[in-house]
C-alpha cells in the first residue's frame, strides 16, 4: 500500500514541477531554468544526506555497472523534454504521453531484462492495457 501511495505522490510531484519548470522557463531560457532544477535538487540532497546515513559518497566508484551513474545525466534531459512538452501540449496531455511512454519503455525494459532487471513473460493483458492507455489519450485529444 505504501508503494501505491509513493507512487502516486511521485506522479503527482512529477506533474506541479513540470508546470513550474515550464514557468520558470518562460521567464528565462530553457538552459538556465533546467540548470536551476539541477541545482537545486543537488542542493536538498546535499542537505538530506548531513542529515541522513551519510554513506560514503566514494561508495558511487564501486557501482557494478558504471552507465547506471548517467541518471543524473539521463535527469537534465527528461527535465528539458517534460518542460518543452508542456510549454507546447500542456500539462495535461503532455504527462499523458510522458506516462505512456514510461508505461512503454518500462514494459520493454522488463519484456527484454535490460539493466540487470529480471526479465518477464510476454502477457497480453499487458499490450490490451497499454493499448486501452493509447485510446484514452486518443479520447482526451478528440475534439
């Protein structure tokens, strides 16, 4: 139950910090209000960590598969891409197609056991249920 309720904080918090980002960019550039975004989450872990276990951040140089380290990277690109998706879309159909493509991608990523996840069964229920997904923005985009 408390995966659920993270999840959807996490959707939610996701969609208010696209709409601000978008608004920030608005009255900067794209380049300076993504920077900012980077910065500023760096700056609260910062102070989570001093307030937290505080691991060895050494301990990032002994990670098994070094190209798991590019999330960060990975991070200022979906920060670029939610706010141009939604300073062109909206809010609303824009996160309706960043969850699809999540929705996707992470299928794909368990179908095939890429990154070291375990890989699982193709289940049709699952293709009718992204296919039920990719109506429903059909229907919220109709007119």
């Amino acid at each position: 139950m408390m995966g659920i309720f993270i999840a959807l904080l996490s959707g939610a918090l996701m969609s208010i910090q696209g709409v601000f980002n978008t608004e920030v960019t608005k009255q900067t550039s794209l380049w300076v209000s993504t920077g900012w975004v980077q910065f500023s989450a760096l700056a609260v872990c910062i102070i989570a960590w001093f307030f937290t276990g505080r691991e060895s951040v050494s301990a990032l140089w002994s990670v098994d598969q070094k190209y798991t380290l590019l999330g960060g990277v990975i991070g200022a690109f979906i920060t670029v891409t939610v706010i141009q998706s939604m300073g062109k879309l909206g809010p609303a159909q824009a996160t309706l197609l960043i969850v699809i493509a999540q929705l996707a991608i992470s299928y794909l990523v368990e179908l095939f056991g890429l990154f070291g996840v375990e890989k699982q069964p193709l289940e049709w229920r699952k293709l009718i249920g992204m296919a039920v997904a990719v109506g429903g923005i059909i229907l919220f985009k109709w007119e």
